[in-house]
C-alpha cells in the first residue's frame, strides 16, 4: 500500500493519487466544522439561559422587592 501523501490538502485540493487520504483529510474537516458549530450552540443556548434566568429573577424582584434583594440584582 502506498504511503499518503497530504501535499496540497491544505490549498483545498484533493489528491486523485490517493483518494482515501483526500477523503481522510475532507472527514477530519467537516468534523472541525461540526466541532465548531457545537461550540457555538453551547455558547449560544447557555447565553439564551443565563438571559432567561435574569429575566425571571428582575420579575421576581419586582414583585417581592426587599432593599437587600434589589440591591442584591443590581449591578
């Protein structure tokens, strides 16, 4: 079996030689592709909480407003 050879992968160019390396190098990335994206929904889903949490708590707040607690939330 020959060696693989990773010449021009990195230029976005496949190598006809030895497709299972060029099919190697696409598979790894679309997996930091998806690596990514998975990294950006964490950041986004956790912001959507903390944002939904706060919202709760000024609700809460405002209803059962004690000095200590509003000067507590705000910041």
């Amino acid at each position: 079996m020959p060696e693989r050879q990773n010449k021009g992968l990195s230029k976005g160019k496949t190598l006809a030689k030895d497709p299972i390396a060029s099919l190697d190098a696409r598979v790894a990335k679309m997996k930091i592709a998806v690596g990514d994206t998975n990294e950006r929904l964490n950041t986004l889903t956790l912001r959507w909480r903390s944002t939904k949490m706060s919202k709760a708590l000024s609700a809460y707040t405002k209803e059962h407003s004690t000095p200590w607690l509003t000067l507590k939330t705000r910041r």
